[in-house]
C-alpha cells in the first residue's frame, strides 16, 4: 500500500512542485511537475549537523537533485514525517552521553561509551577525529565509519568530561 502526498502551495514555485510516495518495497517514489518518475529518491541534508531542518535534496538514483527543500518545516505534515522518516533511516550519529573508559591516552584507543542508544565502544584512531561544533559540540569518528556526537561538552559529567579533555 502506497501514500502519494502532493507537495504544492502557493508559496511554492511551479518548478518545485512534486509528489512523493513511498512504495510496498519501502522505496521513495518522486514524481516531478512534469510528470516524471524517479524509483529510489533519497533525501540528503545539506547541513545535517548545523542545520538538520534546513537544505533538503531530493536526489536520484543516479545522483542528481531532484528537488530542493529549503526548510522542512515549511512543507505539508504528511510530507514532513514521510521525509523526517526516510531521514531517520540514512542519519545514525548516536549522541555520547557518558564516558565509561579510555584504553589509553594516546591513540589509537579504545572508548567506551554510553550513547542515547545504548552502551557501545568503538576505536579513535586520531585525535583528528574529534572536530569541533560550535563551542561546546564534538563530532567523533569511530574507526568503523560511526560518527558519534556530543552536543554539549559542559552537559557531561566530570569524569566524562575530564577523560575527553585529555584528547582536545
């Protein structure tokens, strides 16, 4: 059973006017203004960690944008969760909550952590891999590709915060 939801207002430009549909077989089907189909659209954010909500592409199989979605609030509510959902899918970047230990404090070691989605452990490789967000954020890349956040450094607790201020 698929939903198709019409994205069209009179805000919107006639060049943006899509619908989109997911597929029995999970797929995003997009059909553009001029009538055509793309089976397998992704959506790409264009700032995922800065801006989540902002810059939205709609991009095909073959990799070319589709569509442009300057800000997801601003689009229907059946459209916005079909997108936030397929969004979901493609973003996984658990948030640290909780440094439980360090193998070492040089690299490479091993972390393990406790994450809004469950304790895990991972390898930093580098000290590269820890790039800052703003003042308080990191983004850390696990050896396996993970990417991992923490939004707010000063929201952790003590011992969390002094294991990782050994490695900024």
């Amino acid at each position: 059973m698929s939903k198709t939801i019409n994205m069209s207002n009179s805000t919107t430009p006639a060049s943006a006017v899509f619908q989109l549909e997911r597929q029995p077989s999970g797929r995003l089907l997009f059909t553009g203004a001029d009538g055509e189909r793309h089976d397998g659209v992704v959506p790409v954010r264009a700032f995922p960690l800065a801006a989540p909500d902002e810059g939205i592409s709609l991009v095909s199989t073959e990799g070319h944008e589709l569509a442009w979605v300057d800000q997801l609030q601003a689009l229907p509510p059946d459209l916005r969760a079909l997108l936030q959902e397929e969004l979901a899918l493609r973003d996984f970047v658990p948030e640290i909550r909780r440094l439980k230990s360090v193998s070492t404090f040089g690299t490479p070691s091993v972390w393990a952590v406790e994450t809004d989605r469950g304790d895990t452990s991972f390898v930093l490789a580098g000290e590269e891999d820890i790039r800052r967000l703003g003042r308080t954020g990191l983004l850390i890349a696990g050896s396996q590709g993970v990417q991992y956040s923490v939004r707010d450094m000063t929201a952790l607790d003590r011992a969390s915060r002094r294991l990782l201020e050994r490695f900024l």
